[in-house]
C-alpha cells in the first residue's frame, strides 16, 4: 500500500496486522479520487471506518486540508498514527478509537461538518444506509459535500438517501464503490 499521487506520493503505508480489515487497494483508491477529485482545494474530511487511514491519507496528500480519522480497532487506531507519523500529518488529523456510531455522536455535539466522508464498513448493506441516514439527519455534512461507500460487488444502494443522490457507481471485481453528493441548500 502507498499514497498514489499528491504531495505524498508514493509514501509507502502500513497495512493493519491481521485479517480483520481489508485495506482499499491503489486501483481503487486510484478509482475513487477520479471520480471525486482528483485534488481539492482544502476541505475537512472524515474516515469513518479507517483501518490503516489508506483513504483520509489520500485525501490529505491530495489538498483537504484536514480528516478526522475513527477505528474501533486498537491495532489500526496504532497503524493509522503510524501512517499519519510517517507522512508528517499530525497537525492535519484527528484519530479516534470508537464505533462509528458513537463517533457520529460525538461529532454532531462538536459541530463539525464535512466536505469528504469515507464509509468503508465490514461489508454489511443496512450500515451504510443507517449511517448516511445518521449523517444526514445529525446535519454532518457540507452542502455539495461527497460520500464515498465501498462495499461488496452484489450490494446494491438505492439512489438516494435523505439529502444524498447517489452520482456514481462503479464496480472492481468483488468490490463496489457508490458515491453520493449531499443536496442541501446552505
């Protein structure tokens, strides 16, 4: 695994120990930012379901100017500091070990908003609808602000989900990325 292009391109990065997350690949990764990018001009990102932090790194390396990064396991919230150590982004990030749920939560009190949210959950289709219904309910997200949902090849998501409208949807071989942009007026 490494950053695939930016300001830290080709940074390698470290992959989780074991077999409870699997990384997005740099085809994929590669894929997603097309699709949503490919650079930004600042913007605050969330990686809900980070693992090694693959995509908030990309998104960081690729001009959002911070990602709040959450993992309820203990060997990736150690992996993601490794990583964000590594490429020097310490001041650009925040790292939270807690489920994503509990993590919305405490956002919402918080009061930050999103420009880029990355949900890469255990393969399970109802999460990702409860939790962009979450997302959108809760007030998370920026107008015009993306979703990113990588998920199984066979699931499908609807076409919309409260204020996102799916955009995109592409398939790479046993994985799917479907990606929403958020319709609310500012």
């Amino acid at each position: 695994m490494r950053v695939v292009s930016g300001v830290y391109k080709g940074k390698p990065l470290k992959a989780v120990p074991g077999t409870s997350t699997r990384p997005t690949t740099d085809k994929v990764k590669e894929a997603i930012f097309n699709m949503i990018g490919p650079y930004f001009d600042g913007g605050i990102g969330l990686d809900l379901f980070a693992g090694s932090g693959g995509l908030g790194i990309e998104a960081l390396s690729r001009g959002l100017e911070k990602v709040v990064f959450v993992d309820r396991d203990g060997k990736a919230i150690q992996t993601i500091r490794e990583n964000i150590g590594s490429c020097n982004l310490e001041e650009q990030s925040e790292i939270y070990r807690n489920d994503a749920e509990r993590a919305l939560k405490a956002l919402v009190k918080r009061e930050i908003r999103f420009d880029y949210i990355f949900l890469d959950p255990p393969y399970k289709k109802q999460q990702l609808i409860n939790l962009m219904e979450k997302i959108d309910e809760h007030n998370l997200a920026n107008a015009n602000s993306i979703v990113v949902c990588e998920h199984s090849f066979d699931v499908e998501l609807p076409q919309a989900v409260g204020h996102f409208v799916r955009m995109k949807h592409e398939k790479y071989g046993i994985i799917a990325v479907t990606i929403y942009s958020s319709v609310i007026e500012e």
